[in-house]
C-alpha cells in the first residue's frame, strides 16, 4: 500500500535539499511559501516531508519507502520497515519508536520501542538509527518556533555569517572519521585514534594507502593551517595546552569545526557510507 500525503497538505522535500542543520528553506513546492509556525520537517539522505500542525497529525519514518513519509535505512535490513513516528498531540510534536531497535537523540538519549513518547523542542533535532555492521543513519527534524521564527530570522539586525573553514575533499573524509561521534552529538565526546581511523579509511578506500602517519599528517597539516590563519583558533599548538597533551589538539579542532562553526554538520557521515567517497590524498 503506497502511503498518501496527509490530507494533501504535506509536501517532499529533495533529496538534494540542504541539511536542516541551517534552518528550513523558506520555500518548498505547493502553494505554501513559507513554514507555518509548528510545521515540522523531517529530512533523511534520500529526501523528506514537510507538514504544517495538526493535532493527531502523524508523520512515519523508516525503511519502507511506500509506507512511511521519510525513508530512512532503505538499503539496510536492521532498520523496521516504520521505525518510528512523529505525533502532534496538544500543541507540541512528540517522537514515538514503532521498531525493534533504539533511535538516538541528542545527548546520548535513547528512545526504546514500546516506551513513552519524546517531546520535541522547537528548532533542530537529530536522531540516529541504528543499523547492521554498526551504521547509523541520520534522520534530520525541525520544528519551526511558535512565531515561525527561523534561525537566520533576525530582520532590523545585522545576520551573523557562521565561519567556516574550506577543507579538501580528503581532509574532510579524514575529519569526519576523526569526529563522528561529536557529528553524532554524543556526550562528552572523544576524537577517535589515528589507527581506528586509519583502519576505517582503509576499508573505504583499499587503494588509498591509509595508515595511522597519513593519518596524523592530514589532521596536523589542518591544524597548523587554522591556527596560523588571519583569525587563528586557540589551542591547536602543543604550546597552548598543558601536559599531559593527550587528545586535547583533536578535540579542540573539533570542537571549532563542529560545534563553533557549521564546517562538519551531521549530513557529512554519509561519507562514512560511501567507498571512495572523497579522493585520497596524493
């Protein structure tokens, strides 16, 4: 049975739609041209829906693509076939598990099937699927605030453009590996090593010649650049932090890429995904 747009009012979003991360697009196809206060988005790598409140209204996500709004996983049989729903009940949606396997919310929360409803709070949600061979897939949520308000929506006062740093194909692969679980917003998260690192690259891309000193170069060559640029990130040089070192450099250019600038956004562990899916470096 192939799933219908609730009441008609919904509308896809592409597949090449940008990340959520940055807010809802302004316009979206159908006659609606901007969110409606309460509307929610949910967006996965192969596209998503978007709908304004209702109470009762429903939106399913997972890997059936005929019986949900958002697939989600569909090359990967862990994932339920509805692996989960999102309720707008009483003014406020509400994330509910219907699979056989836990989702992840931000702060390492887990929302186990069969247990008591989530309440989502305005703005951007990321929740993580699991799935076989230790893949989680991403499933992106925006609730648009009371007012409608969007993150850029600041109309009389300058917009604060977020910095980002420019990173070659293959840096970014390599961070990505290096920072996933800060990509995954886990607690009190870790740069994993240069040697899982390097293993995991090595799988992806077994021509690659990755190991954990190709490793390292890459990740160091990225921190000299950021910390002797015109406006130079704090505590990137062993100078700047106290013995013992540990994995304090990572860390803190993680902490720049991911959580101080949109550099590396949750979208780009589709990388991980991906053979080949940046070039190696030469």
């Amino acid at each position: 049975m192939r799933l219908r747009s609730s009441d008609g009012e919904g509308h896809r979003l592409p597949s090449d739609h940008g990340s959520l991360a940055f807010g809802v697009a302004p316009r979206y196809p159908g006659p609606a041209k901007t969110p409606a206060p309460g509307a929610i988005s949910a967006l996965a790598i192969g596209g998503g829906y978007t709908v304004g409140p209702r109470e009762n209204r429903t939106v399913l996500f997972g890997r059936n693509k005929d019986e949900v709004h958002v697939c989600v996983g569909e090359d990967d049989r862990r994932v339920s076939r509805q692996q989960g729903v999102l309720t707008h009940r009483q003014g406020q949606w509400w994330v509910g598990n219907t699979g056989r396997l836990p989702i992840r919310l931000p702060q390492s929360r887990w929302l186990f099937p069969e247990e008591e409803e989530v309440p989502l709070t305005s703005g951007y949600t990321p929740m993580f699927l699991r799935g076989s061979a230790e893949r989680e897939h991403l499933l992106e949520v925006y609730v648009v605030g009371s007012n409608g308000e969007q993150p850029t929506a600041v109309h009389t006062e300058p917009t604060d453009t977020p910095r980002t740093w420019r990173l070659e194909p293959h840096e970014r692969l390599v961070l990505v590996a290096l920072g996933q679980r800060y990509l995954r917003h886990e607690a009190r998260p870790q740069p994993l090593s240069r040697v899982q690192v390097a293993d995991l690259l090595a799988e992806l891309q077994p021509d690659g010649e990755w190991g954990y000193r190709k490793v390292e170069r890459v990740v160091a060559n990225v921190r000299w650049r950021l910390a002797h640029a015109r406006h130079p990130v704090a505590g990137l040089t062993k100078e700047e932090v106290p013995e013992p070192v540990g994995n304090w450099l990572n860390h803190n250019l993680l902490t720049e890429l991911v959580m101080n600038t949109t550099t590396l956004v949750p979208p780009d562990l589709a990388l991980l995904d991906e053979p080949d899916g940046a070039e190696p470096a030469s």
